[in-house]
C-alpha cells in the first residue's frame, strides 16, 4: 500500500526486498540490526500481526515504522490500544520531516477504529530526537512514570540508562464529539 508519495519520497508498506536493503543500509552506518529482525517484521505484517511502514527517498530505504493492533507489553496491553514499537530513520535521511511523514502515515492507520496510540521512547540522550518530536506532535506521558525491561519501575528503584529505560506516551487520534 501506498500512503504517500511526494516528489521523491514514498511512504508505503514493506516489501519483501526491504529486508535486505534495510539490514545493509543499518550495517553501512554502524548500526547492528539482525537481518533476523526484518524478516520477523515483514512475516508479521503478512500475518497482519504488525503494519511495516516505509519511508523511501530517490529509490533508497529511508526509515521505517512498525505498528502493533494492539500494545502487548506496558500500561497499554491488553487495552486494544495500538502501539507504535520501532521508529527507525537512517542517519543519512534525519532531519529531512521523514520521521514525521512515517508518523503520520501510521497515525492514520492506526485511527482507523481506534482513538488511541500509544508507544514508549527511550530516556538517554541517543532518543533525544524521537522524544521531542513525539511531544510535538502531541503525544503526553501516561502517568505510569518509567519502566525498566518492561515493567513499570518502583519508586527509588535501580536501574541503569540503556535502551530498557522508557517513558510511555500516548495520543487521542479522534477528539470526543459533544
């Protein structure tokens, strides 16, 4: 599918040739993804467990976003609320609105029947990007203040600040009619 297309940006569904341009185009910037993990992400979206969006600049893979149906782990599951997971955009192509076209293509996705989406960010540094854009696109914290390795972290609690550390946001999609 096709969500958008825009001079020389597309933003449309993963494809079964993705999975390798990905895994080499992480590889050539330092960046270890398992080829593994591409392949999960495309098996799930043809089980339509995940929607894989793409962002795709001049014929290159950009960056890529997964959508869940539903959160599966944090304050979220088991709630119907959909999650996005995994927001990726190569360095190459940062700071160019890709983030935020992949966004919305899968906040209208997402809207489709539901009037929530959710997803969590990292704390350190290396997030610093995603949580600022996050915010101003108006996604809030839920009030559950930060996990650690999945579960909600006790107050005065040990941890350390990897990738684990999150803080999980959420966004109304549809506004309340009257």
């Amino acid at each position: 599918m096709i969500y958008l297309e825009d001079n020389n940006l597309i933003i449309r569904s993963m494809v079964k040739n993705d999975i390798e341009r990905f895994f080499d185009a992480f590889r050539e910037q330092n960046w270890y993804k398992p080829i593994e993990l591409f392949n999960t992400y495309y098996n799930q979206q043809e089980n339509t467990d995940m929607s894989v969006i793409i962002a795709e600049v001049n014929n290159e893979v950009a960056g890529y976003v997964t959508l869940v149906p539903n959160a599966n782990v944090g304050p979220f599951a088991s709630r119907n609320i959909p999650e996005i997971v995994d927001l990726n955009v190569l360095i190459k192509f940062q700071r160019n609105g890709i983030g935020n076209k992949i966004m919305d293509a899968a906040e209208s996705l997402a809207s489709m029947g539901n009037d929530y989406l959710s997803l969590s960010v990292g704390l350190h540094s290396g997030y610093g990007s995603a949580q600022r854009m996050y915010v101003k696109r108006g996604y809030i914290p839920d009030g559950t203040g930060v996990w650690y390795k999945n579960k909600q972290l006790e107050q005065y609690a040990k941890c350390e600040n990897d990738d684990d550390l999150t803080l999980y946001f959420f966004k109304r999609l549809k506004q309340k009619k009257n």
